[in-house]
C-alpha cells in the first residue's frame, strides 16, 4: 500500500498505489528532477560538515539528516510559497529550500542564538524556529492551521492564494501525547494542514516495532484524517503525494497526513551511539535503497550529464567549505541576549532581571586591582 516510483535501483516503476499521483511526477521537467537532486546532494555534504565540525569541539550538537533527504525534498518543493512550515530539528534542506541561512542553524547548535533566525522575516521562506523539545511544534502548527481558516486564509478553492502549513515530526514523536492532542483539534476542525511523518525506524534507540503494532499511518487514519504512506526514500513519490494533499487540505478538505518510510543513517544526534542497538546488516540493507543513488541512477537514465554531476558535487563542496569558513567568523553571545525574544514585547521581568545581571556583573569592577 505504500506509494513508489523509483525503485532502488533507479528504475521508473510506480506502484499501484501510485498511479493517483502520475500525473504530478509527470510534469515535472529535466530541471525540476534535477533541482531536487542537487536539493539532496548538497545538503548532505553540509550534513556531513556539520557532523565533523561536532566533533571537533565547534558544535554543542547535531543532528543528522543523512538518509531522510528525499522525504524532506519532495515534500519542501511540494508546498507553495504561501505555506507556513514547523519544523522539528532534523529539516536542514527543508529549512534551506524555504530560504534560511544554514549559517542560523550553525548558530542554534553552537549555543550562539537563542533559536537561529527570525521567523517573521519574509526571506525564511513562512519557517518557524526547529523544535528541540520533541512534538511540541504539532499542537503549534495545528493552532496556526485553525487560525489560517478561522480568518478565512484557506478554503477559498484557489490553490495559488489559500494557505496551509506542513508540520515535520519523527516516529518517536508520534508517540507522544501532543501529536495525538493536535490531530483530535485538526480533525474535529477541518485544518489546512499536512502531518508529515518521517519514520526513520528509531526513536533514538526504540524500535518502530516496539513503538508500534500497527503501520503508523494508522493513527492519524484513525483520527479521521486521510492519510497515506509512501517510500521516504523516493523523492518523486513525496514529492506528489505532498502536492496532492497539500493543496485538498489548503482548499476545504481538512488535514491529511503522510507517513514517509525512510532510515536514519547517522546517529540520532551526535551525543548518540547507533552502535549500541543497530546491526551493520540493517545499516547496509538501508544504504542499498540510498535516496541520492537511487535519484541519480534515475537522472543519469533520462540523461543527465557527468557535468551535472560534478557541478553538483562542487556545489556540497563550496557549502561545506564556506560553513566552516564562517563558523570561525561567529561571535559569542552577549550576556544580554538571553533575556531577548523571551517575548514577543518588552516584559518588566526580563527587564528586571536584566537589570540585575548587569548590577551583578558591575559588582567585580575593580576586584582586579
């Protein structure tokens, strides 16, 4: 039941149940299928990066995306301009498509910003802050859905104008009382609104199948919503299928969900050790159904050039560089800026215990002397 095109090996092969959705894969032009390729491959040379400058002391934490790069793609190139985007904290190629600096998730895991970018600027692309605390952002994003049909921002049947928001959490998320508590409301009030769940098999180190007795797409079937499961790894497929129920939920036909089966090839974050609860032969098994091979076996068919390739690869090169070029160049924070963006307005709290650290701070003037 779960929808595919391309097969591992890179051939075109749509499943059955992925006929509904033809159409969308097939106006996709060389250039598209090619974007969402270097979408792919250049983020996870900046993943790569990130992970290395971890360990050498430059981040707090990372979190890998390396295997969940299709189920991100597809489904970021499937929203509209006008779509408001919650993202966990795994969505780096999410966070870039819509226009965020990856420098500003640099930021945020160095411990240098207190959530890496402003929200409300229009060139992040409608992308509210990554969520660390897991599930949290679902009841938020199901809370902005009601509000977009509340002031009549969807609905209207004008897929170019009506609004709708993508909310991104995990299997281990899915779990969770708030995931559940934002479908109860999404359901019972007709959200624009998709629920995209990337089963990546492990939350940290529980098993889907300890999680669950029952395909996760399920659950959220089971609130009503309709709901369907694809192969994460095929960015075609998530692609259409996100595009499809994007634009019924933005038009009048309430949430819809989707559950991308994908793996998490790297480690939960980089505090984690996978080698501690996974098997080489089901690391080896996922990498055979890699989601960049499996696009590039796809293109090289159609046509594309060696040359393609190699400036792809240029391009993840010249990313990784530059990250690590201006993580050198980031200032510590300010003592001062954790009482910023706490609220939205001036707070007298926050004013007060501003005051006092720089009371505080002033009471070690001349101790040296």
């Amino acid at each position: 039941m779960t929808v595919r095109f391309l097969e591992p090996d890179g051939s075109f092969a749509p499943t059955p149940e992925a006929e509904r959705y033809r159409a969308l894969v097939d106006d996709l032009d060389d250039a598209a299928l090619e974007q969402m390729y270097r979408d792919m491959a250049v983020i996870r040379a900046f993943d790569r990066q990130a992970t290395l400058l971890q360990r050498q002391g430059q981040l707090a934490l990372w979190p890998p995306s390396w295997g969940q790069e299709a189920a991100q793609v597809g489904s970021a190139r499937a929203a509209r301009p006008q779509d408001t985007i919650f993202p966990s904290y795994r969505e780096h190629v999410v966070a870039k498509i819509r226009g965020v600096d990856l420098i500003d998730i640099i930021k945020l895991m160095r411990g240098a910003s207190h959530g890496g970018w402003d929200p409300s600027d229009p060139k992040n692309g409608n992308t509210r802050l990554y969520t660390l605390v897991l599930g949290t952002q679902v009841p938020h994003a199901t809370g902005y859905a009601m509000g977009l049909k509340f002031d009549g921002k969807s609905g209207t049947g004008d897929v170019e104008t009506d609004e709708a928001v993508v909310v991104y959490y995990g299997d281990g998320a899915a779990s969770e009382g708030d995931v559940h508590e934002a479908m109860v409301f999404a359901a019972s009030y007709g959200t624009p609104e998709l629920f995209f769940l990337q089963n990546n098999q492990w939350a940290i180190s529980v098993p889907v199948s300890t999680q669950a007795k029952a395909p996760l797409v399920e659950r959220s079937a089971g609130y009503g919503i309709p709901s369907v499961q694809v192969d994460g790894n095929d960015v075609l497929a998530s692609y259409a299928v996100s595009r499809m129920l994007l634009d019924e939920a933005r038009t009048g036909g309430g949430p819809r969900a989707i559950e991308a089966v994908t793996y998490r090839m790297g480690a939960h974050t980089t505090s984690d050790d996978p080698t501690k609860y996974r098997t080489k032969d089901e690391e080896a098994e996922w990498a055979r159904r890699d989601p960049i091979a499996r696009m590039r076996a796809f293109l090289a068919a159609r046509g594309a050039s060696e040359r393609f390739f190699a400036d792809v690869d240029a391009e993840g090169d010249a990313l990784a560089a530059d990250t690590r070029t201006r993580i050198a160049q980031l200032a510590d924070p300010l003592p001062e800026s954790m009482f910023a963006h706490v609220y939205s307005e001036d707070h007298p709290v926050m004013a007060e215990q501003a005051q006092w650290l720089r009371s505080y701070e002033a009471s070690f003037e001349g101790d040296a002397k």
